[in-house]
C-alpha cells in the first residue's frame, strides 16, 4: 500500500516537472497602430519549448474597446492564427486598448482544456498612420539624404490597413505639401516631385492628408462645404483635379489659420481659376508646421500628419587625377586625386593586375571614411612590369563613383637605351673606317708596285728571263739571299741590274 502510494506521488510529481520544464506560451504580435475606422490584423504564434507542439487547438480572442468583440476560432492545428478587426469610426474612440488570448487544446478528443494565454496592446489612432518615402531615380532612399542632381518623389507611405480603409470609405483624398512650412501645392496620389537643388541645405517636408466622406453630390452641389481641388499640374506629375462635372477649382481663400480650417472649408468660394495666379509661397497651413495643436478641425474628417527631414548633397562628380602613370618598375607612383561634391567622403582603393572593368558594385575591404575634402594621393610601388588597374572608390551620403586608372609599368628592356644604340654604331663605324683605310692603303701599295714594275724592262731578249717565271725568279732571289755569303738580292735589284 505504501509503495502504490509513493509511486503515485512520484508520477504526479514527474508529470508536475514536466509541465513546468515543458514550456507553453504563445507569441502575440499586430500591424498596428491603425487609424480610426480602420482593421487591424493579430497574429498568435504557439510554442511548446521553442518548437510547435502538434495538437489540436481553438483560439478565443477578446478586446477591451468599447465594443466588446470575441471571437472563437475554429478547431485547428495550425499554430500560427490571425485575427482581423476592424474598428468602425461610429462606435469606437482613439485610444490605447489590450487584446487577450486564451489558447486551449484538445485531450481525449473531448476536453478542451487551458494550454496558454497572452496578451498584448495596441492603439488606435486619431490620425493616419505612415511616413513620407523618398525616391529618386526610381530608388527608394533609406535615409535623408538626396541628391541635389536627381529630382525626388515623395510619397505617402501609408500603414496598408489605413490605405485600405480611406480608399474604401473616403469620398475625397487629398495630400497638402509642404517644404519649410511654405504650401507647394496639393495631389491626390499621395505623392509629390520637387527638385531639392541646393546641396548642403535641409528641408523639413510637411504633408496633411485629409480623407472626406462627404457624398460626392454634396461636393458637388455645395462646393462651399468642401476644400475645392485645384489645377496643380505645374507641381506635380499627375495632379489635375477636377471636381465631378470637370470644372477645374481653386480654393482661394487663404491663408489658412490653425483654427479656421473648418471655417475656411464652409467659407470657401469655389470657381475656376487661372493657375498661374496661385503664388503657392503665399498659403501656409501654420498647424503643420508647429504642433502645437493636433486636433482634428473636422471629426467628420480622416488626417494625416506626415513630416519627413531632407538633406540635399551635391554627388560626387568630376573625378580629376593628376601625375604619370607611365612608369618603371621601383619608381613610385605619386597621383594626386581631387573630385567634386559634397562630403563627407569616403575613399577606397582596388588594385588589380591587368586590364579591368568595373563591374559598379566593387566593395573593400579597408575604407576611408570622413575624408572632409575630396583631395587625396596615391602613393604605391609596383615590384613587377605589367598593365594594372587601380580602381577609385568614392562614395558620399548621396552616390557612389567607381574610377579606373590605368597603370603601365614598363621593363627597362623594353626602352633601349642609348648605350645599346650607341655601341653597336660606334664598332661598325670604327669597322667601315678600318675598311676604307685598308682598301686606300692597297689601292695605294698596290699603284707603287704596278709603278715600280714598269722598271722592268720585258722587251729585252734575257735568257735567263725567258724561262724563268715571277715566282721562279722570286725563290732564286729568296734562296740567294739565305745562301750564307751571298750578296743580297731582289726583286728590285734584279730588274736594276737588268737595266
Ligand atoms: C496555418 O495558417 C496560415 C495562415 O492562415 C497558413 O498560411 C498556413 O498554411 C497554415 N498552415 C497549415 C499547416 O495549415
Ligand atoms: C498609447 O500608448 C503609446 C505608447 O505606448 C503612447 O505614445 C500613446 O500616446 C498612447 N495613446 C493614447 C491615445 O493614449
Ligand atoms: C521608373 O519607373 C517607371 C515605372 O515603374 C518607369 O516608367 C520609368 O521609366 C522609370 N524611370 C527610370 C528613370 O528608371
Ligand atoms: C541623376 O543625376 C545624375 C547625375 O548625378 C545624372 O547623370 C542622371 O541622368 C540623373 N537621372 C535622372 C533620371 O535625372
Ligand atoms: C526637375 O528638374 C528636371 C531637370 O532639370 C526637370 O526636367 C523637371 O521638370 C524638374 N521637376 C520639377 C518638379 O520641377
Ligand atoms: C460645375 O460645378 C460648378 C460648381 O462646382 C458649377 O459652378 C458649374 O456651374 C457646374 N458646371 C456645369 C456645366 O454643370
Ligand atoms: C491621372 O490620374 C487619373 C486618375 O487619378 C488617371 O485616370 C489619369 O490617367 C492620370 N493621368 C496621367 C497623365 O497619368
Ligand atoms: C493666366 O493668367 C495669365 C496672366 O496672369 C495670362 O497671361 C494667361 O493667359 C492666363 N491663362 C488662362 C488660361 O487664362
Ligand atoms: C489644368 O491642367 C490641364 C492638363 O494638365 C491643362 O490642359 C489646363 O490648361 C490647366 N488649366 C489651367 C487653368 O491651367
Ligand atoms: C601632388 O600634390 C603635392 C602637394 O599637395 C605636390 O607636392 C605634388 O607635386 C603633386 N603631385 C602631382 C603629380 O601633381
Ligand atoms: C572590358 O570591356 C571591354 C569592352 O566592354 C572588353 O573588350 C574587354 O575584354 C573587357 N575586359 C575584361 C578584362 O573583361
Ligand atoms: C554585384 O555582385 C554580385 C555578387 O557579388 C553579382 O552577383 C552581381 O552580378 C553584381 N552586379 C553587378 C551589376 O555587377
């Protein structure tokens, strides 16, 4: 009995460890904040220990906004679950509000018992929700610099759920910009292109956008209850507004004071105006530029208060270098870099045997940063003869450019020198002149004999002669005068004596 007993204890206490080891929980996660009417969408990850656990499950989501709403979700397996709300403007008010839920499982297929709960905030705002998005050259910009070369489009980046809601339910949408709280113009695509042209300024870019639900026959039968859209062509891309019969209006009772916007919309003498007479520098909306006061001047309406910080920078440009690139092996190569822009910059150096052509997306590995003033050298050796190619890296908060220089290192050998010219040409001239001095000394002994032997008088009849030959003659005369006691004996003589 006693041993039942403890073993009893011990599997409940086994078990009881394990649901404490075996971690349930379930993640809670959403896509909010979400405007006034708008829907926002839940979403519950379940984990067993990290892992998904493989049972069955229902989901029972409650909020606490004024409505109440619950809602229980099928049995499923799935645990990953979504939940979508949305919050309709008539029965709800802005505001931060929880969400809880409460995950339970199936044990012998009959019990649905507690596995986990979570929960978790959101907010429902008065105002839309989003941020400006900066593009240029059909690239969006992470940051906020642009490039004073590019034109830029900026966009309302509106939270999906938000762009959702007013695309569905507003009867008007339109989008009041702002640069340095000077009004520029209204769109009603959200977006708006203008040319920041001065590097090394900052702007402050201020959007409202303002959703009516207004019925469209209202706008149109009383145009005085509602902001009247303007022919703003010469601002933005696709900007024509007409209203709906396809008059063109203007609104031209401005400025706008932060307390008369309602005022202003009931006040508003709608007509069709000349465009060039609107001076867009002269209407300011002061409530965009100081926020002061965010409060709605119309419930009836959506807002949507955007700001976005541009810096302008001058890209980098007129890339010069300066100094040889012809050179000889162990001579240093000394160029002198400068370029154009705005800095900071930062500065990288590639080199590459060989011929090379940049592909536009090279990195390094060591950079330069904070180069103040796009001035710089390159001082650098090269050991071995060949063709290298230096590529310059120079990036600033706005471009990048990618810069390949050439270098020739040439072998000395391949130059000749003087001395090798001039060694050969020397031996041969010294060559030519032993020649011509050699063949004028022959000519010249050469015309002393022929003169010497015209003394030999051939006519006169000599025995001795007739049989005789020169080379006869001249081994007599050789061996007369080796012969001890002889007289001595020559040709020369030989012809005197003949005489
Ligand atoms: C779980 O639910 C998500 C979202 O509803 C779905 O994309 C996914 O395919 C489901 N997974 C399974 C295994 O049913
Ligand atoms: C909701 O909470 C956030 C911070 O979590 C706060 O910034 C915001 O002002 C709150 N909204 C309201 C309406 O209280
Ligand atoms: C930008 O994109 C649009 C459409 O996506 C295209 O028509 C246009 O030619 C592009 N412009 C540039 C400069 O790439
Ligand atoms: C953007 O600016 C660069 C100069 O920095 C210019 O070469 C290029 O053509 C411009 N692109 C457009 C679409 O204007
Ligand atoms: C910006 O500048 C370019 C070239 O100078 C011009 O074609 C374009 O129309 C300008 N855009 C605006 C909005 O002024
Ligand atoms: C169009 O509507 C405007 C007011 O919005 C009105 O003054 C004008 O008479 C209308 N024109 C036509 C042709 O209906
Ligand atoms: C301007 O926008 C309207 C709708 O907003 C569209 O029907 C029209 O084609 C657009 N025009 C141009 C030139 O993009
Ligand atoms: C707009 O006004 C200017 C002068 O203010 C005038 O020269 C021009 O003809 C007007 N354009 C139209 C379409 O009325
Ligand atoms: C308004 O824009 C359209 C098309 O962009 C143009 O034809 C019309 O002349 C403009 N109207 C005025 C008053 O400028
Ligand atoms: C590079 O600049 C330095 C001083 O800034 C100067 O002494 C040198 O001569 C320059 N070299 C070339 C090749 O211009
Ligand atoms: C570089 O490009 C040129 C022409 O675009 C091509 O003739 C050459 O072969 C290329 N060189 C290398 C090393 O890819
Ligand atoms: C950029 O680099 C990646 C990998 O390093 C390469 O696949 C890609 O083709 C390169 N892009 C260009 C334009 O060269």
């Amino acid at each position: 009995m006693q041993t039942i007993h403890f073993y009893c204890h011990l599997i409940w206490g086994v078990w009881c460890f394990l649901q404490v080891i075996a971690k349930d929980y379930v993640q809670l996660s959403h896509d909010g904040p979400v405007v006034l009417g708008g829907t926002i969408t839940f979403r519950a990850d379940v984990y067993r220990d990290g892992k998904r656990p493989k049972e069955t499950f229902i989901y029972i989501w409650n909020d606490n906004s004024l409505m109440k709403h619950k809602y229980e979700s099928k049995e499923t397996s799935n645990t990953t679950t979504f939940w979508s709300i949305n919050y309709p403007r008539e029965s709800n008010i802005p505001g931060n509000y929880t969400v809880e839920l409460e995950v339970k499982y199936l044990t012998y297929s009959i019990f649905w018992v507690f596995y986990t709960s979570a929960r978790i905030e959101f907010e429902i705002s008065e105002s839309l929700n989003g941020n400006v998005a900066i593009k240029q050259v059909n690239k969006t910009i992470a940051g906020e610099y642009v490039s004073s070369t590019n034109e830029t489009k900026l966009t309302i980046d509106l939270r999906k759920g938000d762009y959702n809601f007013i695309m569905q339910k507003a009867t008007a949408i339109l989008t009041y910009w702002f640069i340095d709280c000077k009004y520029y113009g209204q769109t009603n695509d959200f977006a708006f292109v203008y040319n920041f042209t001065s590097p090394g300024i900052t702007y402050e870019v201020g959007a409202l956008v303002i959703a009516s639900y207004d019925p469209p026959t209202t706008t149109t039968m009383a145009p005085t209850t509602t902001i009247a859209p303007v022919n703003v062509t010469t601002v933005a891309s696709n900007t024509t507004i007409t209203n709906s019969n396809g008059t063109l209006v203007a609104v031209i009772t401005l400025p706008i004071t932060i307390t008369s916007v309602k005022h202003l919309m009931k006040s508003t003498i709608a007509l069709p105006i000349n465009i060039s007479t609107i001076e867009p520098a002269n209407i300011s909306l002061p409530y965009i530029c100081s926020n002061t006061s965010l409060i709605p001047p119309d419930p009836k309406k959506t807002y949507g208060y955007f700001y976005k910080k541009i810096r302008v920078r001058a890209p980098v440009s007129n890339i010069s270098v300066e100094g040889t690139n012809w050179i000889q092996p162990w001579d240093m190569l000394s160029l002198n870099v400068t370029c154009k822009g705005s800095g900071p910059f930062s500065k990288c150096l590639q080199f590459h045997r060989g011929k090379y052509n940049a592909t536009g997306n090279e990195t390094c590995d060591y950079v330069d940063l904070n180069l103040h003033s796009c001035n710089f050298s390159i001082i650098h050796y090269f050991l071995e003869p060949g063709v290298y190619t230096i590529l310059i890296i120079l990036n600033n908060e706005v471009s990048t450019q990618i810069y390949p220089l050439t270098i020739n290192i040439y072998k000395v050998t391949t130059k000749p020198q003087l001395s090798v010219i001039v060694v050969p040409v020397s031996c041969s001239v010294v060559a030519v002149v032993l020649i011509v001095f050699g063949v004028a000394y022959y000519i010249q002994s050469r015309a002393r004999f022929t003169i010497e032997v015209a003394d030999f008088d051939f006519g006169q009849s000599n025995p001795e002669m007739e049989y005789k030959t020169f080379t006869e003659r001249l081994r007599d005369s050789f061996n007369n005068t080796v012969r001890p006691g002889s007289k001595q004996l020559n040709v020369r003589y030989y012809g005197s004596m003949n005489h």
